[in-house]
C-alpha cells in the first residue's frame, strides 16, 4: 500500500475499492459520491411498494411467512446458509489488518451483506423491522452519533439475527489527513468504548468515508481489528449506487446508514430498508451474514 497519495475513494486499488462519502457521520447529505460526482439517487420503480408503518395494534410478527408482508415486501427475504469453509481472503500485510471490499465467493453464488454505518438514527421501528425479518447486519458505529443510546444497537445485536457490532471510530475523521498517533486514538478508542460497553472487542473496522492509507492499516492492527471493511454497494434512498457496473455482484459488501426523514427527504430508516431489501430481491440475491465468511 502507498501513502496518502492512494485514493481509496472512487478508485480501483489492489482489490480496494470505495466510494467517497459525504453522506456519512454528521453529515445530512444522503447521497454517497463516486469521487467528486454525485449520483442522484433515482426514483424507485412504481412496481416497488413503499412499507406502511405497521399498526400498534397488529399483533407482532414473527421471522415466518406473514413478517415480510408487515414490512412491504412482496416475498419473504431469503438468507444465505453459513459456509461450510470460509472464502480465501487476501493476506494482510506483516503489522497490518486485512482490505476486504467484496468477499470472494462463487460467480453462481449469489449473496449480499448488509451493514450499517454511524448510528445518528435510533428509530424504534427499525429495531421491530429488524427483529422480524432476523436481517443479519454487520453495524460500524461512531461514538460521537450511536453513544447517546448504545442500548438502541444493543437491542439490535440481541435481536437472534446474529448482528454484530463493529468500530467506525470515535468521531468520523477523514483519517488520511490524520498522522498515525491521531488515527490510533480515535480507532483504539473506539475499541475500548465498544469493549467496555458490550463486553467485545471488535475485529472489524471501516473507515470513515472508506479513506485510509498505511498508518490506518497499522493502527486498526495495533487496536486488535483484523480486517478493515470497505464496500463495493451503497444505498441511497430508494436505490443502490454501484462502484462499478449498474448491479450487484456475488460477494458484494452493501453499505447503509442509520438515517431518519431529516436526512433522507421524508424517507423512513424503516422504508429505506425495503427499498434495498426489494432491489435485492429483483436481483436474485440472497443475504449472509458478514462474519460467517470473514
């Protein structure tokens, strides 16, 4: 890896590709950039239902047939089964964790991860959403946006979907501009936070805005992460935006936000999800869990 002058961001790297954000952390912007081009986020076909707020009267859904319907998808989601032998990943160097940006499976399988970035919205309906359908998330929070409820993603880690909580650390720096010493800090506490509060100390980290260089490898190693997480997928408010091409690929790594109607123009956490649950269904894909591959 070269120093500051790689760019992560909108580039093509040794197998490391990012889209540069600015949607991202305290930002409001929901729309996440390739480089400096922004992609406007188009309209969601008229075929695609967006999901009503399920009625405080219905009674609970459960993770079986009737649970997809509550949240406005047409069929039920289909998950991928745990491997039986986990992908061959690349190598990280001596002293550094691992880039992953796509998990390298079968051309003829077609699974997706989900993960969600930040922690700014804590909407209680999306914890319900999430219960029902035992949507496996991989959840990268920031401390300065989750920490005012960290029980909120407590409750989302517990929910029996396997969710796991994972370091996008203290305060959301573009950490390329950052010197080693200020990069560690805000990434091994992020770690510590996340270890005192949910007993784990996390192997996962993503960057903020998926910027890093060397230092940022180095310090993610040193604060015990294994695995630095990109993404090759994002989604906007009704759509995805691709890295590369105009469809999802086996093994793509889908990056979401926690974000509520102030940063999605009207648009619920809770609807936003459909969308993306619904563009992978039109796909053909089904969802893994993160860690089972990792």
């Amino acid at each position: 890896m070269k120093h500051a002058r790689r760019l992560v961001a909108g580039t093509l790297t040794a197998g490391a590709l990012a889209l540069s954000l600015t949607g991202c952390g305290n930002s409001v912007d929901p729309i996440e950039r390739l480089g400096r081009k922004a992609v406007p986020d188009p309209v969601a076909p008229s075929a695609s239902p967006s999901p009503s707020a399920p009625s405080a009267a219905a009674p609970p859904a459960s993770a079986g047939d009737q649970a997809y319907k509550k949240w406005g998808l047409t069929a039920p989601v289909e998950y991928a089964p745990k491997p039986a032998q986990k992908p061959q990943l690349p190598k990280a160097a001596p002293g550094k964790a691992a880039v992953v940006d796509r998990i390298p499976v079968p051309a003829t399988d077609k699974v997706v991860f989900l993960t969600f970035d930040d922690g700014a919205e804590k909407d209680p309906e999306f914890l319900k959403m999430a219960a029902d359908l035992k949507l496996p998330i991989s959840m990268f929070l920031t401390h300065n946006v989750a920490s005012s409820d960290y029980g909120h993603f407590e409750k989302l880690r517990d929910n029996g979907s396997g969710s796991t909580i994972n370091n996008h650390t203290l305060t959301h720096p573009n950490l390329r501009t950052l010197p080693f010493a200020a990069q560690k800090k805000e990434i091994c506490g992020q770690q510590e936070n996340l270890e005192k509060r949910f007993g784990k100390r996390p192997t996962l980290f993503r960057p903020p805005f998926g910027n890093y260089n060397d230092d940022t490898l180095k310090a993610a190693s040193e604060c015990g992460a294994s695995s630095v997480v990109l993404w090759r997928t994002s989604m906007q408010i009704n759509n995805f935006q691709y890295a590369e091409g105009s469809a999802l690929k086996p093994g793509d790594i889908i990056l979401a936000h926690f974000r509520g109607p102030s940063e999605l123009k009207g648009t619920t956490e809770t609807q936003m999800t459909t969308h993306m649950l619904q563009r992978i269904q039109e796909q053909g894909y089904r969802i893994g869990r993160l860690e089972d591959y990792l």
